[in-house]
C-alpha cells in the first residue's frame, strides 16, 4: 500500500483504507448525511413503449425495467436472463414520446389501430418474419409515423395510456430512501437524422396529461419553453441532452435553432432547463474527438462517427462534442457575458430491452434481436465478403454508462437537486467513486484529515461550481477516487483544463495522481506507465499493478488569474478486455482485428469554472 501527502507538484496519494471521509454509502432510512452519498443510476431505458424496441423484439414494460434496476432478472428477447451485479439506486424509464405505445397497439386486436394497413407490416417486422433489405423498408416505414411524416397513425388515446402507464410504474416503485425513481421520457427532435434528443426527467409526481414530442416540433428550444410553462403550474422537470456526438454539430452550435445569434436570454432558458448532459452511453462517448483535441492520447475512446439513426451518414465532430462546447463557452462568456454551455456530467446506457447493460464481460448490448456473437466471425464469408453478421453499428456500441450523484439521501427531492447544483459524475459502467472540489483556502494537512470532505465543502466549491479569482491567488483542487469494489484497479487521475486567452480558447491534459507509488513528469504532465497488462486468451488483468483509491491536493502551474477557465476530472482504470474480446475468448475465437481489443474504464465530475 502506497501513502504519502499529494502535493502541488503532482505527487498523490494512493491507498486502500481507509476511504475518504463522508464518503461511504449510508443504510437506507439512516437518515440525511450533509457530506453527501455517492448515488448510482441511470436515468436513459427504453421498455417495449418505446417503437424501436418493440420493433427489435422488446416485450418488457416498465415495471419489469424498475424490477431489473432493484436487482432482479430479466429475460432478454434473445430468451436469456440479465441480471445486474448490484442494484442500482436510482432508476428512470425514458420511452420515446413520439408513438409511445404504439405498437403494442398495433399488434392489439382489440385496438382500433391494429385494423390500420402499417399494422400488418408492424406485425411482419415484430414476429421476425422479414429480414435484411425487407426488414429494414418495412422498418422506415414504420419510423417516417414517429417523424411526423405521416400522422394518420398516431392515436392519442393510445398514447396518454402509456404515458399513464410510465408515470404509475415511476410511483410505484418509488422507496424513498433505498430506491428512487423518476418520471421521465425522451424527446427526439433530430432533423435530417441530426440528433438533438434530450431525456426529460420530473422532479416528483406531478407531470402533464402528455408528453412533448418530436410531433409538436423538432426544435428544443420549443421544449424548453413548454417546460418553463409547466414550471409555473408546479410541474418541475430537467432536460438532459444525450449523443451529442451524433448531431452533426447541431447540439452545441453556435447559434439558435432558426440560425439567429445566441442571447442571454438563450443561456438563460437553455441552463434554466438544461444543467446537465449525457457524456457517454452505449452509442459512444461525447467528451471530445481526436481531431478536436489532438494532443490528448486518451480522446480516441469509444467515438460513435455517425448521426443517430442515419446509418454511417457521417457526423461532423466541430459542435458535436462538451469539451469543445466548454471552450466555446468561455469565448461567449468573454466576448457577450454569456455561457448556454455549463453544463454538468451524467452518463446513462440508452438500453431499448429495459435493463441496463454495463458490464463488459456480459455485455447484451443495448436492444433485441439479434445481439449476442456479433464479435465472433462467420463459418464462411459473405457475397460480399464481410466476416461477421453485425451491421457496421453493433460492434462499436459500448457498455457503457452510469450517472454518479452526490445527494444527502437517496430521494427524488435529493437527487433532482445533484442534478441542478450540477453535483454529478459519469462513468463508463463501474461504479467509480469520485469527488472534486476547488478552493482558495485548502491546507496541506487536508488529505490527512478525517474531516477532509466537511472542510472542501467550508472552504470551497463540489464539482459543478463556480470560483471567482479573488486578485493574483492560486486556487488548489481536491481530487479522490475509489475503484468500483467488484472492478478493476485505477490507473490515474487527470484534471483536463481548458481556458481563454487573447480571444483564443485552449485545453491541456494534466495529470495529477498516478497509481503505484509513480509521480508525475513535471516535463510532460504525465503519470509513467504502472506496466498493467491484459491477458486476452483469457481476459485475465494484472493483479499487482494500479490501486483501490487515489487522491491528491493539485494547483495548476499554468494558473493565471486574469483567465477565464474550467476544469474537470478523468479517472482511468487499469486497462481490461473489450466486450467484443470477451466474445471472442467465450467462443475460442481471435478478437476482431478492426476492434480495439482492450479498454480503459473511466468516470468525468462535472466541471469547476474559474472567472476573474
């Protein structure tokens, strides 16, 4: 066990006991800890509501996917059980809004839109029937109704059912103090397959008679708006954007919906409605993208190129990704006063079989049929000579993610209050313990003392807040983390800076706690390799290498008072197999050269924003 003071100069400590002070999860009904628990959850599922997961052989409802997150299992639509390691704390259905409940309908003979011609087709699509080129025209058919191409097929009575159905599954399964639950949704406005989806997640029981879809407009800000007037008639609700990766550079363009300038009004109303976004998920990871931050080794994780549901059209990456958009805040902050950008860090899976898929070594990936072996390659080739049976989507899907919130009990008031005061961190699937704290006033006997998180609290400001630079003094960051008990060791913390300088905004990867004993090249900013390794006959990790928990006291060398600038935490775990890899050693099989063959586990905190 190493131990030892962090330091200024990058030094850490790492140990395994005892855990940060204020840190450890409390008993249900112990009562509310002012220090904050770490709670897990993921606030992004899709149950057989939702058109697409029906449509890919989905028959779980909601309360079969809150049964699953309290640790029951599951039958797949493949006919096996999942069943997660550990319960989850916090839990919401999110069904897409537009033709929720729909196709359940269709395939309802006691339903007057079962008698509809799509409803034949619908039934061709759910019972396997059609496969390749017809399976996927029957497919588009079905989706140009949830596009508002079509809307003779849509029946609001079916649709405020299973609206009704979603809210009455939420407080059902509602245990304030062990289990929390949320009322929520998906809207999925996405012009020309440019995805601006955002979750929309209630903050208690009241929600309005339907939910607002891509069907009344494409356009968030139009979403924004019919939150604000549900507000005023007490119905309080949070809108989490999600695959900004697949936008196209829309999601965090900079400019309106309509193309006009961006206003403070804007930033007001977008923050008002949006504190938090979904960094990583099944379909990739919206931190950054090697062309945007090319001098970060670690940017090359799990990039999704393509808009959502527009097959491989191409993405672009400028507006497309947060770190970018955290830059272009700090330039809108320095040129109009203004910043729609600062937001916090959640992660969530976007699962469509109602169970949340996080583990790489039983990754079922995120929907129905077909899932398991699309790592494993064919007995003989296709016509056109592809080896293996997935699209060129399946295979680059992640097991990935989860939401880590700070609350002082585990309650929907509680919760819902982590997301607003941007509280939060996202991770890639392990439950990775993660604090982070900025302040002015931080002493160098802080690690050492067992009241550490009371003092970062008196002294400074969680993850998610904001330090004013008071004259020429050097703020010092606080950073633990602790792997996920049933996980592999961690690596290295680094603190990712970005800041405005002469009208120019830049970034730089520090870091700032290596595993190990090892130190930080002060030259290069950089942790020496701790040599951990990865068997990939059989997946097996070093065990002498990385540790249980990290943590460190750090100032920026680089600091300058007059700089606007953020910062924000990156934790890396040893490296392990790819789920893909796990498929192949399962099977005897070499892993898909065209994969990466190993990963690294990693959880974000939310931003701290410094302003001179």
């Amino acid at each position: 066990m190493a131990a030892g003071c962090g330091g200024d100069d990058g030094s850490a400590t790492g140990v395994t006991e005892p855990a940060a002070p204020g840190s450890e999860p409390t008993t249900p009904g112990a009562g509310p800890n002012p220090l904050r628990n770490a709670y897990f959850g993921d606030l992004h599922t899709h149950t057989r509501l939702s058109y697409d997961a029906f449509l890919n052989g989905t028959r779980a409802g909601p309360d079969d996917a809150y049964r699953y997150a309290q640790g029951e299992p599951l039958t797949h639509p493949a006919g096996f059980d999942v069943q997660l390691d550990a319960p989850l704390d916090f839990f919401a259905v999110t069904d897409h809004a537009s033709f929720l409940g729909m196709l359940p309908a269709m395939l309802d003979p006691e339903q007057e839109v079962s008698r509809h011609p799509d409803a034949a087709v619908a039934r061709q699509i759910a019972s396997g029937e059609l496969t390749g080129a017809d399976r996927a025209r029957a497919y588009a058919g079905i989706r140009a109704h949830t596009l508002g191409d079509r809307d003779d097929l849509i029946d609001m009575d079916v649709v405020r059912s299973a609206w009704q159905e979603t809210i009455a599954a939420a407080e059902r399964h509602y245990q304030p103090g062990s289990f929390t639950t949320f009322i929520g949704y998906e809207f999925t406005g996405s012009p020309e397959n440019q995805n601006l989806h955002r979750n929309v997640i209630f903050r208690g029981s009241a929600a309005p008679d339907v939910p607002f879809s891509r069907l009344d407009s494409f356009n968030p800000e139009e979403l924004w708006a019919w939150m604000d007037r549900n507000r005023e008639a007490g119905m309080e609700a949070l809108a989490i954007p999600h695959n900004s990766n697949g936008s196209n550079g829309l999601m965090f363009r900079l400019a309106t919906y309509a193309g006009e300038p961006l206003d403070a009004a804007y930033a007001d109303t977008r923050m008002r409605n949006e504190p938090v976004v979904e960094i990583t998920q099944t379909k990739g990871t919206s931190d950054t993208h090697p062309a945007l931050s090319p001098n970060d080794e670690w940017a090359d994780f799990e990039i999704w190129s393509y808009r959502i549901g527009g097959g491989t059209t191409p993405s672009q990456p400028s507006g497309s990704y947060v770190r970018e958009a955290y830059l272009n805040g700090l330039l809108l902050e320095e040129e109009q006063g203004i910043n729609p950008f600062r937001f916090g860090l959640v992660g969530a899976t976007d699962n469509h079989a109602a169970a949340s898929a996080l583990n790489e070594s039983d990754f079922f990936t995120a929907g129905g049929l077909p899932q398991r072996g699309i790592a494993i390659p064919l007995d003989q080739p296709r016509q056109d000579g592809s080896r293996y049976s997935a699209s060129a989507l399946g295979p680059i899907r992640g097991a990935s993610g989860l939401t880590g919130a700070w609350a002082e009990e585990n309650t929907r008031d509680a919760i819902f209050d982590a997301f607003r005061r941007k509280e939060t961190f996202a991770t890639t699937g392990p439950r990775m313990r993660l604090r982070f704290f900025g302040g002015y006033d931080y002493a160098d006997d802080l690690l050492d003392d067992r009241d550490m998180v009371a003092r970062a609290y008196d002294g400074g400001v969680p993850m998610g807040g904001d330090l004013v630079a008071p004259g020429s003094r050097v703020p010092r960051f606080l950073v633990w983390a602790s792997q996920d008990p049933a996980g592999t060791p961690l690596a290295r913390v680094q603190i990712i800076k970005g800041w405005v300088d002469g009208g120019e905004a830049h970034e730089r990867v520090y870091d700032v706690a290596c595993s190990d004993g090892l130190s930080v090249d002060p030259a290069t900013q950089r942790c020496p390799d701790n040599g951990a390794t990865v068997n990939l006959d059989d997946c097996g990790v070093s065990s002498d290498a990385g540790d249980a928990e990290l943590r460190t006291l750090w100032s920026d060398p680089d600091f300058d008072p007059e700089q606007r600038a953020f910062y924000y935490v990156r934790v890396l775990e040893n490296p392990s197999c790819r789920w893909s890899t796990w498929e192949a050693v399962r099977a005897g099989v070499e892993p898909r050269p065209d994969l990466p063959a190993t990963i690294q586990e990693r959880a974000w905190s939310s931003p701290i924003w410094i302003t001179p």
